[in-house]
C-alpha cells in the first residue's frame, strides 16, 4: 500500500525495499524544503502571470513587490489585455467583416473598475478642491440629483474656497497682501492689486521751483547722504519726522 499519511497511516507497517531506513527530519532541512517550496510556488504564478496578491499572498516589507494597487495593474497589463485581444481579433473577423461585413467599426471589452470605493472617493475629493470637478458633475456619477450653484468651479486651499471665476481677483489681494510690510515701509511706490487712479501721483524727482524753473536733484542730495545741506548725519528729531512722513504716505497710498 501508497500514501498511507495522516490519519491512515496509523497502525499501518512502513515497508522499505532495498535496505532504505527512515528518519525523522532535520530541523535545518525543513527551513531549506520551505524555502525550496515558495520558489516552486512562484515560478508556477509567474508561468501563468498573476502576481502574489491575486491569489492572497500578501508579503509585507518585500523590495520590488509593490503594492496590491500596482499588482492589479500588472495583472491587467500583462495577463488580462493580451488574452481579451486575441478573442476580440476573433470576434471582430469571424463576427463583423465576415459575419455582417462591417469594417469601420470593432469590438471592445468594456473596463472594470476594481478600484477600491475609498481610493475612487479620495481623486474625486482631490480634483474638486482644484476645480477640475464641480460638485454637480461628482453628484451625477454617484447618482444624486444636481444642485443649485453646483456648476460654478472653486479652489480650495487653507484659507477657504475660492471661485475660479473670482481667481484674478483673488491673484491681485494676495500678492497686495505679501507685499503690505514693503509699502508700509516706503520701499514700493504703489500698491499691487489697486488701480493707479486711487493712488496719489508719485512724487516728480525734478520739481519746479517758485520761479517756474525745474530745479535738478542729484542722487546723494537726500537726507543723511553726502549730498545732504546738512552734511553728515542728521539729528534723531529729523530721522523721526522722516519715518513719520513715509509712513503716513504708505498709509495714505493704502
């Protein structure tokens, strides 16, 4: 008798020929049949091009296994669309051009999408917060009716949605915002984002004098600078006056 294992072998004889014993097996050699065992296991899944996690073998921390994502992908690409096109170049020259005699059209499978509910629910919330989605275009692929102001496309970010419609405007404050610390400070003649005709006119650099002639003002006739009447460095009442005087300008201009 053959095969008598498990249950059946007990109070069974084992009956050897040839003068062959029988032992228990080394404990180093059942890491080794293990190990000989999962490579046996995955030349037959990769003769038959389906990745561990199709059929439940989930190896976690394994280099170059990827994820169950990205096995789904493989599967896909490599096993699944050579074998549909085969039966589709069948079907479409058995069926259409010598069944019907049609030749301008063909036959496809149509895509399933095995993605997960939660991964498909994370892209969609991702292209509406860019705009790329309104809220009325996700409500119509889960089935729900549209709502009112859902065709309008918003931005939204940390400090709240946006319509794009209002994204010009929107570019203009920001960039007056970033810039305020440097028209507080005198160092921008303008505000960025306000039209030039709320703002007070620049300053001419040539000013006319009382006589009517335009009286030229060299680069270092300036406060402080070497050009300056005062020769040197002015007093700590004058330095105060000047920050004062730009400061209501840059609020002024504001």
């Amino acid at each position: 008798r053959v095969f008598n294992l498990g249950p059946k072998a007990v109070g069974e004889p084992l009956l050897t020929t040839g003068g062959a014993s029988v032992g228990v097996l080394d404990q180093r050699k059942v890491t080794d049949y293990l190990d000989a065992d999962r490579q046996l296991r995955d030349q037959i899944i990769a003769a038959f091009g389906v990745p561990p996690a199709k059929l439940g073998i989930i190896e976690s921390g394994n280099i170059g296994g990827g994820t169950a994502e990205g096995q789904d992908k493989t599967f896909r690409v490599n096993t699944i669309i050579p074998i549909a096109n085969l039966i589709l170049e069948k079907l479409n020259f058995h069926l259409l051009m010598r069944g019907f005699g049609i030749a301008d059209w063909h036959l496809e499978f149509a895509e399933i999408d095995f993605r997960d509910s939660k991964v498909v629910e994370e892209i969609r919330q991702i292209r509406l917060n860019s705009g790329a989605y309104t809220v009325n275009r996700w409500r119509a692929e889960i089935g729900e009716p549209p709502i009112d102001g859902g065709d309008d496309a918003i931005l939204l970010d940390r400090q709240g949605p946006v319509f794009w419609a209002d994204m010009a405007t929107m570019s203009k404050a920001t960039i007056a915002y970033r810039t305020a610390p440097l028209t507080a400070a005198g160092v921008n003649g303008y505000v960025p984002g306000v039209p030039d005709a709320e703002l007070d006119p620049a300053p001419d650099p040539v000013a006319p004098v009382p006589d009517g002639r335009p009286q030229p003002q060299g680069p270092e006739d300036k406060p402080g600078l070497a050009g300056d009447a005062a020769q040197g460095e002015p007093p700590e009442e004058l330095w105060d006056e000047l920050y004062r005087q730009c400061l209501n300008e840059a609020l002024a201009r504001m």
